[in-house]
C-alpha cells in the first residue's frame, strides 16, 4: 500500500473519530452559568437557519459546523418547527434527536371548574411562559369575537382541564384549546340527555350546568340539585339560587350576600326574574354537565346546605322552612 493511501485512512479514521467525539460531546455555550438556553425555530426554517437560531440562543459552537451536521445526518427536513429548551449536556446528535422529535419546552396552566371568566384570565396572565395577548379591559364580547366563539358571552365557555402549551404560546391559544374542548363534552352530553328536559339547548344546558357547579358541595348531590331546578323550570318557579345573583353583583361582592341584593333586579338574579340567567356564570365540569342533561328524578322543588358541604332536599316550602331553621338559624 502506498504511504500516501495509508496516510488518508489514518486522517479519515482520526476525522472520523473526532467528529464521533464532537457529536456527543456537550456544545460550548458562551453563558456558562446559563441554566437552560431558549430556541425558536420558526416554520419552514432552513438548516442554516436553524444552525443559526441555535448559535444566536448562547451556543458557542460554529454556526457552520451545526449546519453541515443537520445537513450530512440527513434529517434536516425532519427537524420541527417550535419553542425548544437546551440544556447543558446536550451534544449535536441529542440536539438533532430533539429537534426532530419535537420535543418543545412546554409549560401547564390548571383551568378550575367552578371559576369564573375573571378567574381564567388572571390565571392565564400568570401562567408561566405564557404571552398575555388578552388586553385589560376587553369586553366581554370582544374577547368572544375574537377567539372566534359562536356565543356572544366567553362566561363558561371554556372547559376546566390542565392545559398544556408550548413556550412563549398565547394566552388566546390556550382559550381556544379550551373553548373547543368544552364544545366537545358539551355535544356528548347533551347527545346523552334524559327526554322532555325543559331546556331549549345545549346552550341552556351550560348555563344550568353552570349553577349547579356552583350549588354543589357534595359530588353525590348533583344530580339532586339539577333535579330540584329542572323541577322549578318546569312549572315557572323562579330558580332562586345565589351563586347566580352573586355573580350578577360582580366585583361589587364583598362575600356578604344581602337582602338588599336579592331584591335589587339585574339580568342574573333569579329571585326577580323567572328562567335561567342569560350567560353561564361559571365553568362546569363534566360531571356537573351530565347532572344537567340526567337530572334525579325528583319531588323535592328545595334545598338547603346542611353546613358539612351536604345538602337538605325539601318537596314542600313548610319543609324547606324547618330545614332552613334547623341548619341555617339553628332554631
């Protein structure tokens, strides 16, 4: 063998294993102390680009190098568009692996059943990560408008869950995931509601669900709270229920319900006007939809919380009374 060709297979060999050593060996960042350095890689972004997001984000490893990598591994095209988090002992090849995978740096948000719509966005303002894109101040409606619901009011809409986003997502996005949520269990439940419910839709259903949710301290009581309201909607009796005539009040609440607020009329207080309210005035969880649709079938038109998070359920105002005096005024 020649000495030259001998000369090549000993350089290829010590290239060859230099470049193994390199691709395993943890990048070089210009910020030692760094804990985690950010990533975007926008969509449709070459492999240079990539290369070059990379170096951009901390990493002090030749934009070249990195390029000609994704380039000879030959899954450049597989790498995927998103926010990504790289950490300290992560090499080249582990940095591909990622970026093919798509695995993106992800945060959760925890959606409460039972909250209302200001709840949800002051919990979305400080989500981690999470780009506020929801202006102070928006209406109602216009906040509706623009995420693009059917309804003209966001209350309830959204379905309570954890929510799992990318990095730096919006806050819009995360409500959208969670509006289109509740529409599906929405749709289920009410596919599966009992027959000859006095609700006019699955929008009527919502909003019932709603009051229950806010009505129940006890899971097993729910579908007897549901049934006491199907009851009263029913023959016209007036809802009377305070959660909803609280919510009316909005901010103004200062945890103390009046009788003065029980007689002062707004469109959410059920002790004046007959029907249901004219928005959900919570989120509902599944098992607070199901209530609404299958009710218990039962006599009892009240009820009265026994003081333990249980309720007492009455057929007759005289019954209801005594209760009210036994739990409520302890007479």
């Amino acid at each position: 063998m020649k000495w030259w060709l001998t000369a090549a297979l000993v350089l290829a060999v010590a290239l060859g294993t230099l470049v193994a050593v390199w691709l395993h060996r943890p990048l070089a960042w210009r910020s030692g102390d760094a804990p985690v350095l950010d990533v975007t890689v926008p969509a449709g972004a070459s492999a240079r680009a990539v290369a070059q997001a990379v170096a951009q984000a901390g990493v002090d490893t030749p934009v070249w190098a990195l390029h000609a990598w994704f380039r000879l591994s030959g899954r450049a095209r597989d790498i995927k568009a998103g926010s990504y988090e790289i950490t300290p002992e992560l090499g080249p090849r582990a940095l591909l692996d990622k970026l093919v995978r798509g695995e993106q740096a992800v945060r959760r948000v925890t959606l409460v059943e039972g909250w209302n719509l200001r709840q949800v966005l002051q919990a979305l303002r400080s989500a981690e990560h999470l780009q506020d894109d929801l202006p102070p101040g928006t209406s109602p409606h216009a906040l509706a408008q623009a995420l693009g619901l059917a309804a003209r009011h966001p209350e309830g809409r959204f379905f309570p869950d954890t929510y799992v986003y990318p990095k730096h997502a919006t806050a819009s996005s995360v409500l959208r995931q969670a509006a289109r949520a509740m529409d599906q269990r929405l749709a289920e439940v009410w596919a599966e509601r009992a027959p000859n419910l006095p609700l006019r839709g699955p929008d009527d259903a919502l909003v019932l669900a709603s009051i229950v949710e806010k009505e129940t301290g006890l899971a097993s009581d729910r579908e007897q709270i549901a049934g006491v309201f199907i009851n009263r909607l029913r023959i016209g009796m007036r809802l009377q229920t305070d959660p909803s005539v609280i919510y009316g009040l909005g901010e103004g609440f200062d945890g103390r319900l009046r009788r003065r607020d029980l007689d002062t009329d707004t469109p959410y207080n059920t002790y004046t006007r007959a029907g249901l309210p004219p928005t959900p005035i919570a989120m509902p969880g599944t098992a607070s939809l199901r209530a609404a649709v299958r009710p218990a079938d039962t006599p009892a038109f009240y009820f009265v919380s026994r003081g333990d998070g249980s309720s007492q359920f009455s057929q007759t105002l005289d019954e209801h009374n005594a209760a009210v005096r036994r739990y409520i005024l302890n007479r």
